[in-house]
C-alpha cells in the first residue's frame, strides 16, 4: 500500500538565518527547521577521515554495532563494543571490514556520552576538546539553557529508531548526507510507544497488520546535506538514515525552565518532572479502577479520558 506518499510533509528550509530572526519567526511555532548556510566553523571543511582519527586519536569509545542497517531496540539486533575512536572512525567509514565483531558489513553507531554516563553530560567540548574547537555552534539559546553537545558518527546505511526527546535540539549536519522522518508530538497515539521509541520500526514499509494507526501519522521528512542544521522541537519524534558515512554534532538545550528537568538526566530523555509524576498518579488512578468490576471500569475509564481531553488537550491542534 502507498499509503504514506499522500501524507508526506516536506520540512520547510531556510537560508541564513539569524538568531534574531530564528527567535522571532521560527522557535515560538516549535516545528522542525532545517537551517542552511549556518556559520559553524572550520569543522565543515576539515573533519576527514584522517584528520578525525588523528585529532581524537585512540580515546576509547562505545558504540553500537548492527550486522543489519535497521537497529531493532525490540529485538536487540545490535551489540555495545568499544573501540579506540581513530579505528572506530575508519571502521565507520568503510564498507566492508577486514576486521569486524558481527559481519564484515556490519554498521556502526557513536552517540557519544560523558565521562561517568550515568553521572556526566555529553559535552564534545569537554571529550573531543580539540574536535570542539573546529566547531562554532549556532547559539540561538542562552548559555544557562544549554545541555549537552552529542557526537553522532554512523556508517552508511544505519537506521536510527524512532524517538522523541525532551530538550529543544540543533542537529547540525557536519559531513554526509542523511534523511530524516518526523512526526509532530500530536501523532503520539499513532506511533505505538515504548518509552521514548516507536515499535514502529519500518517507517518506509510499516507492518499496519500489526500497527494499524501508523497510517494516520503525519509523516515530516527532510533531506539533511552537510553543514545543515535542523532544528528539532523537544518531544517531536525523528527518525534518521545516513545515507553516507557521516558525522554529526547536536546540541540540547532546555526549552523550560531549568528546575522542570529530571536532574539525574544525562541523555535529555527523561520525561520533565511534572510529566513523569502526573503518569505516576494517572497508574495510581489506574490500579484503583481494577478495585470495580469491568462494566463500572469501562465506564469510568471512558470518562476519565473525556475528562483529561477537556481539561488538559489543547485546542488549537484540531
Ligand atoms: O542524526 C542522528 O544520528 C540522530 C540524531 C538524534 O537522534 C538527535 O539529534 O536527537
Ligand atoms: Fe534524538
């Protein structure tokens, strides 16, 4: 079925944007962006292959490696190794491997993390000091707002999984090419949830047997070229293949106030404070409702959900 190719939305681009202009016309609509012609640095240029493996050198690295292209978090079709970066970088960047852990076309994947991952931030200025310096990040946000800065490294071909995140996000697109599908956070009922990720893991040819209200999803989709960035509201879900071995850099910055964040928050994941104790009440509201028989359950059940759609949707999202 080509069910999707009706609902294709292309996420709209813009040139040389401002942080004046970024902050006046585009972040208040918290939809997604892709900005051109950004001011990021000697990165754009100087970040081959070579030059990466010699500037990080053999800093030891965890990464995933994915004998298929499609990482499946459901099946755990991918395993954690760790590698020095300057051979994980060449690994990445080739096609097939003389050396391998799975197959010698197996894929790699680096999101990179602070020091102590559960304790520590990523923070490339503070793990890839001298790689950072190549880089200027757009500062279209206040100092105190930011969060972290991840390194994304991924061979050709790799798919990463569908997920939201709870910061606002600059994906700057440093070298290669990459495609990205997102849905905006309305879509949530459609998109089959566990956790952060959507089981739906195949957004090209989706199992709808299995996942019938995928086909309401509104699917965003924009090609990232290098020295694009793409502005990603927090909560909106992507989904991205490179295309071509790449290198990217994001950047999370808080969106609310700085106290509405889980603090033991090292990847910008975690659900704000508020969300998480309102679903831990909602469970609790749950579990009272087992103490009725099913016939009262559904019932109130049915409007409890009238209640939380007049009280807490908003209006304008039709
Ligand atoms: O580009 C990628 O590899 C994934 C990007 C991503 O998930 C993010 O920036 O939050
Ligand atoms: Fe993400």
């Amino acid at each position: 079925m080509e069910r999707h190719e009706q609902r294709v939305v292309r996420v709209p681009s813009l040139d040389g944007v401002t942080r004046e202009r970024f902050l006046r016309d585009v972040y208040p609509r918290r939809e997604p962006v892709v900005l051109k012609g950004m001011e990021l640095g000697p990165c754009t240029t100087k970040w081959t292959v070579d030059y990466l493996s010699q500037a990080a050198g053999s800093k030891e690295v965890k990464i995933h490696v994915s004998a298929v292209p499609q990482m499946d978090f459901l099946s755990k079709n991918f395993v954690y190794r760790t590698l020095p970066f300057d051979v994980f970088v060449r690994r990445a960047a080739e096609v097939k491997h003389k050396d391998y852990f799975l197959s010698e076309d197996e894929k790699y994947y680096l999101r990179s993390v602070g020091e102590d991952v559960r304790k520590d931030i990523a923070d490339i200025r503070k793990q890839f000091p001298v790689l950072a310096d190549d880089v200027q990040i757009p500062e279209y946000f206040e100092k105190e707002q930011f969060f972290s800065s991840v390194f994304r490294i991924s061979s050709a071909g790799l798919q990463l999984w569908t997920h939201y995140d709870v910061m606002d996000n600059f994906l700057i697109q440093v070298t290669g090419r990459k495609r990205v599908v997102l849905y905006s956070p309305r879509d949530v009922p459609y998109l089959y949830l566990s956790g952060t990720k959507s089981e739906v893991l195949d957004v090209d040819n989706p199992d709808f047997e299995k996942y019938p209200l995928f086909v309401n999803a509104k699917r965003y989709q924009c090609y990232l070229e290098a020295g694009d960035v793409l502005f990603i509201p927090a909560m909106w879900f992507h989904n991205v293949i490179s295309e071509e071995f790449g290198v990217a850099l994001n950047v999370f910055w808080k969106h609310l106030p700085a106290e509405c964040y889980d603090k033991s928050d090292t990847y910008g994941n975690k659900d704000p404070i508020a969300a998480s104790r309102a679903i831990q009440i909602l469970d609790r509201a749950l579990k009272t409702l087992e103490e009725l028989p099913e016939e009262y359950r559904d019932f109130y059940a049915r409007r409890m959900v009238l209640r939380i759609q007049e009280k807490a949707f908003r209006n304008d999202y039709g």
